[in-house]
C-alpha cells in the first residue's frame, strides 16, 4: 500500500482481498466522515477496480455492510 497525499493505492495479485479491503475502507471512511458530521464525505470517495465483475461486487459487499450496520 502506497499513500500519495489523499490517495491510498493497493497493489497486489488475483485472490488477495483488494475487493474485501477496498469496500471496509469506503464503509470506515463513510463512518468517520459521517462522526465529523460531515454527511457526503463518502461522495468524494473514488474506488477503482479493473472489472466490471470487482466493482459489482464491492458494491454488493458495502451494501450489506451498511444493512448490517443499519441493525446495530
């Protein structure tokens, strides 16, 4: 992982979790933009995958996140 300023870049091969790491990174971002009471800090999240197939799936996977977090 690389930080550049306010970009953080994950580097790593097939089957490693970058799908799983990239959707708890939004969810954590989300919460703490949303503690600060700033409610569309996630708007200015940009998640980037090589698929159409990994983007499908990180948003699937932060969509059940928030259900569950929405539960307690």
């Amino acid at each position: 992982m690389n930080k550049l300023q306010n970009f953080i870049v994950d580097k790593s091969s097939a089957g490693s979790g970058k799908t799983y790491t990239l959707s708890l990174r939004y969810i954590l971002i989300s919460i703490n933009g949303s503690i600060n009471n700033n409610t569309e800090f996630y708007k200015k999240i940009l998640a980037v995958t090589f698929t159409n197939k990994a983007a499908k799936e990180m948003k699937e996977r932060v969509l059940e996140y928030l259900q569950v977090l929405s539960q307690g």
